[in-house]
C-alpha cells in the first residue's frame, strides 16, 4: 500500500544532476492537458503526444541527462526505428518539448534545459507560462513570444496551429 500512496517527485537528469520534478498543481495540470490535446489534434496522427514521457537525451550527446517534459511530441518517422523498449524512454529529445512554468520554476534551470532539448533533436520547445498566459517558442536560436489573444503557429512545425487562449481557458473557476 505504502507504493500506490508514494508521491515523490519524478527526478531528472542534467549532465548528472539531480533536479526534482516541481509537484505539478490545478493550474499547472490544467494548462498541461489542454497544451497536450492541442498538440495532438494538430499532429493528426503523425506522432505521439505524451505528458511527463522521460527521454534520455544523455543518449545523443554523451551525458548523463534525461528530462520529462511536461508534454512532448514524436514523430512516428523518429519512433519507428525504435523497439517498444526504446521507445517508452526515447534516446533524444521529442520533436516538440514542453514546459509548462510553475511558480517555483528555476528559470537557470529552464534554459540550459531548452538549450539540450535543442541540442539533442528537439525541434522547437514551447516554455509556457500560465500566469503570463504566453507561450515562448524556442527553434535553432530564434525565439518567439507568442500571448493569449494571438494564435500559435511556427514555421518550424506548419500544422501546429493553435489558439494560444485555448490554454489558459479553464484556468479560472467559475464563482
């Protein structure tokens, strides 16, 4: 019984650190499930959509580091290779990583974060921000800030298209 009640924070691993997961809360899981199902919806079955999918980009690069990404995105070009094994902890970065901010968010952290996802075979990693209510679009050294009110699209990835709004819609309790 004491293993289905264990809520210890998932760990991940840069160049060998430790850093605990931040324990995800209402906002957070909210912005995170809805950033998730936009995603997918776009992809139309190119790939898979995941939440909190670990992926060991120590792989590509020579280090001990494997991230899990508040959502991610695979194509099933980059997945097919893989056995099931391989696939369920992928060797690289996903196609689209996701972080989705908390308020105790170590900014230092989040960006030599999005610099290995990049480094590792991400093609665009999306720094959300709930309490800004923006999406910070990271490709190949150009960043681009996108807020609620616009619509999301990037030449990186052409059919991610998306209301930025959409977020953040249920964010709010009704009272």
């Amino acid at each position: 019984m004491a293993m289905l009640l264990d809520d210890r924070p998932e760990t991940e691993y840069l160049d060998g650190r430790r850093y605990p997961k931040v324990s995800p809360k209402r906002v957070h899981a909210l912005v995170q499930s809805t950033l998730a199902t936009a995603i997918k919806r776009c992809a139309r079955r190119r790939g898979l959509v995941g939440t909190e999918w670990r992926f060991r980009v120590g792989v590509a690069d020579g280090t001990n580091t494997s991230f899990v990404p508040d959502v991610a995105y695979v194509s099933y070009d980059r997945l097919r290779p893989l056995s099931d094994e391989e696939a369920d902890e992928p060797p690289f970065a996903p196609d689209i990583a996701a972080e989705v901010r908390s308020p105790s968010q170590r900014l230092d952290l989040l960006a030599r974060k999005i610099a290995r996802y990049l480094a590792t075979g991400a093609t665009i990693v999306l720094d959300v921000d709930p309490m800004k209510r923006t999406i910070v679009a990271h490709a190949f050294g150009e960043t681009r800030t996108y807020e609620a009110g616009a619509r999301f699209a990037h030449p990186a990835l052409p059919w991610l298209d998306f209301e930025v709004a959409e977020l953040f819609a249920d964010i709010e309790i009704p009272r």
